[in-house]
C-alpha cells in the first residue's frame, strides 16, 4: 500500500510539473524573456524611421548586403556551436561542475578553430581582391559568431535574466551608437558597422564575467570523445542554416543583379517590418523550447501549446497584413512607402518559419539535426528555384512569395514527418482554407484605396479579438 501511495505521488508531482510549465512556471519564463526580446526588439525596429530619413535607398541596399554576407557566414565560422553547448547544457540531472568546464571549454576550442580558419583564409581573399569595410567586416564577423556562443551558455545554465537583461542592453546600446555615429558625426554606412561593433563588444565582456568564464575554460578540460559529440550534433545544423539563408537572404543579390541597389533598399524595409512577428515568437518560443529540451513538458501538452501558438500567429499576421499600408505611411519616409506592398508574404514565411522551428524541437530532443538540415535544404532549393523563375515577370512581389514558399515547403515537410507523433488534432483542410483567405486579402488591399484600407483594418481587427477572446482570457486566467 506504502509503495502504491508513492507511485501515486510521484505520478502526481510529474503531472504538476507538466502542467505547471504549461502554466505559472511557462508564464514566468515567458515575462522573463518578454523583458529581453520584446524590449530589445522594440527598441531596434525603431531604428526603422531613423535610417530611412537619414540614408539613401543605395546607403541602406549597401547596409544590407554588407550584413546578409555576414550572417551566410556564421554558421560555418561558428561551426553552429551555439546549438551545441545550449543542449549539452541544460542536461541538468547529467552535469556537474566538470562536465560544464567540459562543455564550455570544448564549445570554444571548436569556435577557435573555425574562426582560425576563416582568419586565414579571409587574409589571403583580401589580399587578391580588396574591398572596402574588410576591417569591419572582420570584427562583425567575430563578434557575431561569439555573441550568440555566450548567449547560449546563459541559456543553458538556466540564467534566463541575465539573458533578457543582456538582449536588453546590447539593443539600447546599438540605438546609442547609431544615433552618435550617424546623426552626431554622419558617417553614413561606417555609423552603423562601428555602432555594432562598439555594442556587441560591450555585451560580450559583460557575459564573460556573468558565466565567469574563466573559471570554466581550461584546455585540461578538453575531451575529444565529447567535441565529437557536440560536432555531430551542430555541424548538420550549418547547411539548416545556410538554407535558411538562402531563403531570407541570397534573394538579395538575386535583387541587386537584376533590379538593382535602390529595389535592395526597398526590399531591405520590406523585410525589417516582419520583425514584429519575430518580437512576439521570441517572447514565446524560448521558454517552450526550454521547458520541452528539459523534458518538463511532454509531447502532448506541447501538442496542445502547438495549436494555440499557431491560431495566435496567425491573426497577428493578418492583422499586420490588414495594417500594412498605415502603419507604413507614418513610419517610414514616403521614398520607401511602396515596401509595404512587399510584407503580406514575409509576413506569412516567417510565421511558417516559426511554426517549423517548434516542431524540429522534436528532431532537436532526439538529437536528430540531420532531419532538420534535409529539410531546411528542400525549402533552400525551392525558394531560390523560385526566385529566379519570378523576378523579372513579378520583380520584388516575385522575391516575397519565394522567400513565402520555401518556409512554407519546410513546414509542410516537417509536418508531414512528424504528424502522428504531434497529434495536433486539427482540420487540414480548414486550415489550409484559412491560408487562402488570407492570399485573398493580401491581392485584396493592393487594389482599394487607402480610406478603404482603414475600414478594412478595423473590421479585421474585431474579427480577431472576437475569435481569439476565448483564448487570451485563458491565458490571464492561468
């Protein structure tokens, strides 16, 4: 009876546990991380009107450009082993203080020979073809690839204010900068490299005292056995990466060869609004990601927590897609007012986006990125081929519904693999009736007026609330 009792208990304590991340303790970590995302996410898409008043189309296309080379670069300078420590990491019934001298000093040995490398390999490259920027571009590239290192190590021990606190600072930081160097000393371009140079630098010596880095770090601690380890896990994820790239980024030189500078810099507005959708995933989808990788939360209840997040996403898409043309009207300068013509199918790619990257949280439990890669590649592939097929018939509404169409490919596949181990319980067809309605409109508000457009925004509007009321008292209500 005694051992009965306890079986009981234990069941009991692991439903609280569940239930508990579904709730309070989920509720937590999402305010937490609110703090960081949202703030610092606010704060950098207010740099918006500020660049488009004080830069050219052709300043902001160059920006731009100079920035997509360095983000196609990151995953094979930093071997991706952000992913790597963050997971070996939070294995907390496995860790000790060993094992954690272990993980961080293996993570950056790893990060050491990949930038070794590319060090090399850029010197001979500047050698034979010179280009301006090469000492910024050097110093972006590091800082870069070393941020999002100490960021996941923050994560992994579990320090999530720390980390909101430093999303935080490095934004406020960045917008400081950015207004010294550009409106103060008018530096154009040049501004905004020294800008994030001068912030990223700032955050990265801070976390290396808040992880205390140097206590960890020594090259006694090396293990071979478990660099192998984390190099299976995070070298997959670099062609997951690239792909990804392709998919948001490649498209730009795509546009500067064929529609030139001034199309990139339009475009390059287009693609900073979806911002918005990424401020409210961040607030979301890290603590999910958190309480799942832990195994607090089972698969069924992130089921559950799957369908709600997608009805959320959704009507803040459409929202933001009914809203389009206004709220562009008085953010931006009316040189790049027509970018909002651009944004309804950025919108939808990235929701797609984030709705993919919370189902391979399932691929990342098991520790199967190579499922994640095979299918970032198909997307990669897809929204590229589609580019190129659209561009000069559709010019950037062609890019747009590439960039829509290869997100849209890899959730479709990912979907499809894991759909018996969701169990979402959802109607694929309502579903896919919604995303029809929602092409609907987007064709639609191309073609009324802007007094129309605020009619519609506003029936939108109360169509969202009405639908969603149930679920957001819910929430408040937990």
């Amino acid at each position: 009876m005694s051992k009965n009792c306890r079986i009981h208990k234990k069941k009991l304590i692991m439903n609280e546990v569940s239930s508990g991340h579904l709730g309070k303790k989920l509720f937590k970590e999402t305010l937490i991380y609110s703090i960081g995302s949202f703030g610092s996410k606010i704060l950098s898409f207010l740099l918006l009107p500020f660049y488009t008043f004080l830069l050219t189309k052709k300043d902001l296309g160059e920006y731009d450009i100079f920035i997509t080379t360095i983000t196609l670069f990151i995953p094979l300078v930093s071997l991706q082993i952000s992913d790597a420590v963050y997971r070996w990491l939070i294995d907390k019934e496995k860790q000790n203080e060993q094992l954690k001298g272990e993980i961080i000093t293996n993570t950056f040995i790893a990060f050491g020979i990949g930038f070794f490398l590319f060090s090399v390999l850029f010197l001979i490259y500047v050698v034979l073809e010179p280009f301006v920027y090469k000492g910024y571009f050097f110093a972006l590239m590091f800082l870069n690839c070393l941020l999002p290192i100490l960021q996941s190590v923050l994560r992994g021990e579990g320090k999530t204010k720390l980390f909101a606190f430093n999303g935080l600072i490095t934004t406020f930081l960045v917008i400081v900068f950015n207004v010294v160097f550009i409106y103060g000393l008018n530096l154009k371009v040049e501004g905004i490299l020294l800008a994030n140079i001068m912030a990223y630098s700032i955050a990265c010596i801070v976390i290396l005292f808040q992880i205390n880095l140097f206590k960890y770090f020594s090259f006694a601690n090396f293990n071979k056995k478990l660099l192998i380890e984390m190099s299976r896990y995070s070298l997959p994820l670099i062609p997951n990466l690239m792909s990804w790239w392709v998919i948001g980024s490649a498209s730009k030189f795509i546009i500067l060869h064929y529609l030139g500078p001034e199309s990139n810099g339009i475009y390059a507005i287009s693609s900073r609004f979806p911002s918005i959708i990424v401020i409210v995933n961040s607030i979301f989808i890290l603590p999910i990601q958190d309480a799942f990788l832990k195994n607090d939360t089972e698969t069924k209840d992130f089921s559950k927590l799957l369908v709600h997040f997608i009805k959320l996403e959704f009507s803040i898409i459409i929202l933001l897609i009914a809203g389009a043309p206004i709220y562009t009207k008085f953010l931006v300068n009316y040189e790049f007012y027509d970018s909002w013509k651009y944004m309804a199918f950025l919108y939808l790619g990235v929701g797609f986006n984030t709705i993919a990257t919370l189902i391979s949280l399932i691929y990342q439990k098991k520790r199967n990125t190579l499922r994640i890669t095979f299918t970032s590649i198909v997307g990669g592939l897809v929204s590229i081929i589609c580019c190129f097929l659209l561009v000069n018939k559709l010019g950037l509404y062609g890019i747009s519904i590439s960039y829509f169409l290869g997100f849209f490919t890899i959730y479709l596949l990912r979907y499809v693999d894991l759909r018996k181990e969701l169990n979402l319980g959802i109607n694929d067809y309502v579903y896919f009736f919604y995303l029809l309605l929602i092409i609907g409109l987007i064709f639609g508000i191309n073609s009324i007026t802007f007094r129309s457009n605020l009619i519609l925004f506003f029936l939108v509007l109360i169509i969202i609330v009405i639908i969603n009321m149930k679920l957001v008292f819910k929430i408040f209500k937990k």
